[in-house]
C-alpha cells in the first residue's frame, strides 16, 4: 500500500457527494465502487477494523485512488457497472461464464434467415436469447422452421440478382421446405409476414401466430380445402404443444422478472426467470464467486441491470428474495411479495436456486472427499503404514520459564480437523519445564481415557518434537500394552525432520508432499490451540494469585469476584457500597485496605 499519509491526503481530497471511486495497484484498476458519499465510503476501508481477509488483501494494495463525481445515486450504479464491464477489477464480482452462449440471429437481408450462432457482430440482424442451453434453442428453431418455409442459402437476394435470374432452386424446394424466393416464387409481403410471427414466437408470445393459424385453418374449411385445413390444424397443434411444454406459473401475471440468490461464504448462486403472458420461457442459473464481503443485495443489484440488458427484458416488474436498493429503472417496479400468484412464483426461484446451492456444495464436498483420500493415501505411502490413517493426532506442550505448564491435543479425521475432539491437559505430575515428562503424562492419559471409555484409537500419532519427546510418548504407549496398535512419529521443528520409532536417522519426506503439508498444519494448529490454553491459564493464574493473596480475603471469594467481574482493574474501580453488596462489609474493607497499600507510593 502506498504510505499512509499519502493515501489520507487523497481521502482528505474526496468530496462528500455521490460518485464512483476506483482503486490502482501499480499495474492499473484493481476495485471499482459506488458511494453516496464518497469520502465516508472510502476512508471507512482504511479506519475499519473488522474486515475480513480479501478486503484487508484489497486495502494493503491500493496505492492510488481516484474519483468521479455524479448527479445522484442511479448515475453512480450505471457508471459502476459500465467501468466493472470494461475494466474488470480483480476485486469485483464479474459475471462472467467458461462458455459462450448460443443466440438466434434474424439477419437483416431480403428474406432474412434463421441463424444458431455464438457469436453476436452488431450489425448482422437482430438476436435473440442467449439461450441457456443448446437444447432449448434447437426446440425453438425446430418448431419455427416446421411452421414456416424460411430460406437457408446465403444468396444475396435483391431485385436485380433474382430478375437476373443468377439463382436456381435446391433441394430444400423440392420437398417443400422453402418457397423458392431465389426464383421469385416466394412473396415477399407473405414471406416478411412470416418473420412478423417469428419475431412474437422469439419473444415468447404465441398469440399473434396461433391467431394467424387459426384464422388460415378455418378459411380453407370453409372454402373445403380439407388437406390444407388440416395442415394450418398441425401448425396450430405444434403451438399448443409447445406452449403447454413452458411452466405455466399463473393466468393472471404478464410480463415478470424474477430473481432470487442464496450465498455461503465463497460463492453467491443466482436464479433468473423470464416471464411472459404466464409462463416461464426463460430461465438461467448463475454461480459467481465471492471477492469482498459482499451482502446478496449487493451482489443481485448489478447482475440484474445484466440480466435484463442480455436477455433483452422490457418486464415493468421484477420480484426479488433480497432488497437490492433503488435500481436506475424508471418506471420498473422492485418488490418481494410474500402472498398470493407472485410470491409462489418468487418460491420457485428461491427452491431453484437453493438447489443450485445444495447440488454446488455437495459437488464441492465430493471433490474435498477425494483430496482428503489422496493425502490420507500418501501419507500411508510416505510412513509405510498398514491401514488408511483416518484418525490423527497430535500433542504440543507449552510453558513460560516453566510456569504453568499445560499440554495440547489436536485431532484430524479424514484429513480434516475435527474440533470437538480437541483435549487441553493441565500438567499434574511433574514440576518445572520438563517437555518429556510432561509428553509422557499427556500421552498416558489420553490413550488410557480412550481405552476405559472403548473408543476407538487413532491410526497415527505425531508428537511435536524430536526423538526425546517422541521416545517418551512410545514409552507411554508401551507401559498401556498398546504398543502396535498405533503408529507415532515426532516432527521437529528446526528442520522439520520427521522421527520414527527406533531409527536414529530422520524420515526424508518431500517438501513437497501433501503429507508433510497435512503434518505441518497439525503442527500449527495444535501449536496455536495450545499457547491459547496456556495464556488463559496464566492470565487467570495471575489474577487469582494476586487477590488470594490479600489476607483474609480467601479463594472462594476471589473466584466470585473474578467470575463476576472478569479482572482485578474492572474490581478496584468498584465503590465500598458496590463491593459491600458483593462480598459483605468486613471483606470489602480488607479489600480497599489492599488497594490502598498498592497504590501508596513507595520511597
């Protein structure tokens, strides 16, 4: 981060108005955020002291700010969301996707075409979709092409070309496919009709071309052409079909957008429904990955500015599981129903999504599951084990200049820390900073509690410490006749060298190993968790020595006034009437006698 006052002398700088700032590192844009007052905003990433890890990440690699100043909160959102788009800050969430996808062009020529494509050149006609998935678009362009006789050569059809006669009907004419307009034997009003009903059909509204078919069927009735009666009647029967294939949601709701996001700590999922005349014609699932500690309201805002840029939405309405803030969509109404059509269809995204979430999670899971399979089978491999080491443990003790001596016991199952199986010993038969002693104790006294209790023994010990540690704890093992029920090794520290039983020379393991990574962390972690037992011991200690040793005071009383009151300042801050009503008027007395005689000064 650049020096710190140099980042507070362009806080210093920042008006109080709304606006967007942006963040630099030294190779350019790293954040890009929205504000409705941008000094507050930014220097509260500076003065906070709760962040979590990615922003604290952010804020030491930011070395310049920089600002601009808009009319009102809706500018800020759009100007925040064109420079995440073009920038694509490392910081930001980025909606982005490992695939393109497919879209159906309606090109803009004399007797357009309709293209499957993936990539969109402005220009070319109009697109529709994206579609979610290949399937639904090959549904939509099978039905179009099985009611209508749409051209699919690239001929350049203009007048002249077709008077010229440059042009001669294929196969697709012959079996009835297209109407020859290469030949001049396809009505251009007729055909251009046709792509006015493509285009309703595309935007999920049947009721322009079924009208059309209706109209036709009953014409040549009554007319008494029966067979083409009949075909108008397929044509009919294709929409209706089609139309019950879509998830009717209500009679009653036009044109919605629905949607919903579930999170968990790394990852927001996004359910988004398109709604037209009652039916769900669109939908499309979205994972992103968490960058700051962004809330879901946070996140859904901009994505559904997205959403509906991409999809093309013209919806007046958008119903939502999270309040998202005022959206830059004038005459668009937000809201979260909680009874009636809307709110069953608003429960629909919400299961959708939270499946999404589930189905992810649990993929995640599976893959957690295999890695911890394959550090478990390494480390069998590394120290030669006979069975998979499904229960580790390990022990750590710590003391200060032999005070308070306490010991540490982590325990890892399948490769992961299980911490309601975590032990923290206080040392009782052996006095002064002796670690062998003491590994022997903790060690006797943890395998014979499992032993009395029938539990089941760990597959691996690790003791942290080199070979007079781990000789002491193979000793313990031995004296409680569990000696080849377990495997032990010791890790020292220095060099992180890895012990075994009755070899002088240390196991080399790879640096590299997941193994010895896997070892590492139990290292840490026990060691972690037990120079956090040990300080609260000593602090507690500490306290408790220095009120047991007021004369007629007494321990139990100490205890109450500790417990009650949490430390010895927040005690002598109390008033004689607060301490009479804790402990009675002779103890309080003694005790204010004591306070008084520590803080005397002394010659």
């Amino acid at each position: 981060m650049a020096a710190k006052s140099e980042i507070q002398e362009q806080i210093n700088r920042l008006p109080h108005q709304p606006g967007v700032y942006r963040y630099f590192d030294d190779e350019g844009i790293i954040y890009v955020g929205k504000a409705i007052d941008l000094r507050k905003r930014v220097s509260s990433y500076f003065t906070k002291q709760d962040h979590n890890k990615k922003t604290q990440q952010l804020v030491k690699n930011i070395k310049r700010i920089e600002f601009t100043i808009v009319n009102s909160e809706s500018d800020a959102f759009l100007l925040e969301n064109n420079l995440i788009k073009q920038y694509q800050p490392k910081y930001n969430i980025l909606l982005k996707d490992g695939k393109t996808y497919p879209y159906l062009l309606l090109t803009k020529e004399r007797f357009p075409r309709l293209i499957p494509t993936r990539n969109k050149q402005p220009g070319d006609g109009h697109y529709f979709g994206p579609y979610a998935n290949q399937s639904g678009l090959n549904v939509l362009l099978e039905l179009i092409r099985a009611l209508y006789p749409l051209r699919t050569c690239t001929y350049n059809l203009s007048p002249e070309n077709v008077e010229a006669g440059k042009f001669k009907v294929c196969l697709e004419y012959h079996i009835g496919n297209c109407k020859g307009p290469c030949e001049n034997k396809e009505d251009e009003a007729a055909y251009n009709q046709y792509i006015q009903q493509i285009r309703q059909i595309l935007g999920g509204d049947l009721r322009l071309p079924k009208q059309y078919f209706r109209e036709k069927m009953t014409a040549a009735a009554q007319e008494m052409q029966y067979e083409l009666a009949h075909q108008f009647k397929q044509k009919l029967d294709k929409l209706d079909d089609f139309q019950a294939k879509s998830t009717i949601v209500s009679a009653t709701l036009t044109n919605i957008d629905v949607f919903s996001i579930a999170s968990n700590e790394k990852a927001a999922f996004v359910n988004y429904f398109k709604v037209m005349n009652g039916s769900i014609i669109l939908t499309q699932n979205l994972e992103l990955t968490k960058k700051l500690d962004e809330s879901d309201g946070e996140i859904l805002a901009p994505l559904i500015m997205q959403l509906r840029q991409e999809y093309e939405s013209e919806a007046k309405e958008i119903l939502t599981n999270v309040p998202v803030g005022d959206l830059p969509l004038p005459g668009v109404a937000v809201t979260q129903p909680q009874i009636g059509d809307k709110r069953k269809l608003l429960e629909l995204s919400i299961k959708n999504v939270l499946y999404l979430r589930k189905e992810k999670e649990s993929m995640n899971e599976k893959s957690k599951d295999v890695n911890e399979v394959r550090i478990m089978e390494q480390i069998k491999k590394d120290l030669r084990l006979t069975e998979l080491p499904k229960h580790i443990e390990c022990f750590d003790n710590s003391n200060f200049q032999g005070d308070n001596p306490v010991s540490a016991m982590v325990c890892f199952r399948n490769a992961r820390p299980s911490k309601k199986d975590y032990r923290h010993y206080h040392v009782k038969t052996v006095v002064g900073p002796n670690d062998f002693d003491t590994m022997y104790e903790v060690v006797t006294r943890r395998y014979r509690r499992l032993v009395d209790e029938g539990a089941s023994l760990p597959q691996l010990v690790i003791v942290d410490g080199g070979k007079g540690q781990l000789s002491m704890a193979v000793k313990a093992i031995k004296d409680l006749n569990l000696w080849g029920q377990m495997a032990i090794i010791g890790i020292a520290k220095r060099l992180e060298e890895i012990y075994v039983p009755n070899d002088p020379l240390p196991l080399y393991i790879d640096k590299k190993s997941e193994s010895l990574r896997l070892f590492q962390r139990m290292r840490d972690e026990v060691h972690r968790f037990g120079i956090t037992f040990h300080r609260n011991t000593r602090d507690a200690a500490t306290l408790k020595t220095e009120l047991t040793d007021v004369k007629g005071l007494g321990p139990i009383t100490a205890d109450k006034l500790l417990s009650k009151f949490k430390s010895v300042k927040k005690i002598k801050e109390l008033t004689e009437a607060q301490l009479i009503a804790e402990i009675g008027k002779a103890k309080a007395k003694v005790l204010l006698n004591y306070f008084e005689q520590q803080e005397a000064p002394t010659e």
